[in-house]
C-alpha cells in the first residue's frame, strides 16, 4: 500500500469478505480518496500507482463495503454508481454536483422519519430507501 494511501480499519476489512492484500488495498484507496469514484476510475488510480488489483476485485469490494454500509453510493448523470468511504455506519445522503461530481452531505433526518412512517403505516418491514439529490455547485455556475 502507498503512503497516501489510508490504511484501512481492521473492522472494516472484515466487511469486505476473504481478507486479502487487494482488498486491503481497494479499501485503503477509497479511504485515501475524498471524492466519490467509480470501479473504473479507482482501478485506474491502483494501476497507475502500481497496483496490481484486478477490476472485478474492485468491484466486488466497493459493493461488500456499500452493502455493510461502510461505502455511500450515488449515481452520476449517466447511471453509473460512484462509492465514497463512510467512516460511520450511520445512512447519509449528498447532493451532487452534475458537472464536477462534487458531493455535499444533506441533513436526511425527514427523509429517513417519513420512510420510518411509511414502514409502520404499511406493515412493511426492512424499508430501504435511496434519494438522488443533483444540481450545480456554486463553483461550476461561477465558470459557466
């Protein structure tokens, strides 16, 4: 592992499945990173740091860490799912920038109660829930 690059908590690398080198090494990227980034891009990122992870590796990483909710997901303008590190395995949600891919955490308390009290005035149980919020942050409408 590079020294830019975090290294990862030991109990997060248990999220991750057969603890391995590689994902030890995904893990500490996505750590080291303060964007979100997708598969592609984070494999490019060890490949041109001299890593040798393979792309599947990566992706089945990325996808452990955001099921054990240790990874924030969102979507760009195009569908593609884009992963940044959560410290905590406390739910967020970010607005994000269509231009420049910007994330900005958002208080989703109200989202999270009305999800809460469409679970208990269904009778559903295990309600998951995903919000897309997009726009344009302040720095790119100043360039534009």
């Amino acid at each position: 592992m590079r020294e830019d690059q975090a290294a990862p908590p030991p109990a997060d690398v248990e999220l991750i499945g057969r603890r391995t080198p590689q994902r030890s090494t995904v893990l500490g990227a996505l750590i080291g990173s303060a964007e979100f980034l997708s598969a592609q891009a984070l494999h490019l990122r060890l490949l041109a740091a001299g890593e040798h992870v393979g792309l599947s590796t990566v992706y089945r990483t990325l996808t452990a860490l955001a099921e054990a909710g240790r990874a924030d997901v969102v979507r760009d303008p195009g569908g593609e799912r884009l992963f940044r590190y959560r410290p905590s395995p406390q739910h967020r949600h970010y607005l994000l920038c269509r231009v420049c891919g910007t994330g900005l955490p958002v208080d989703s308390s109200l989202v999270g109660s009305w999800a809460a009290g469409i679970s208990a005035s269904s009778g559903f149980a295990d309600v998951q829930h995903t919000v897309e919020l997009t726009g344009t942050c302040p720095d790119c409408l100043r360039e534009q």
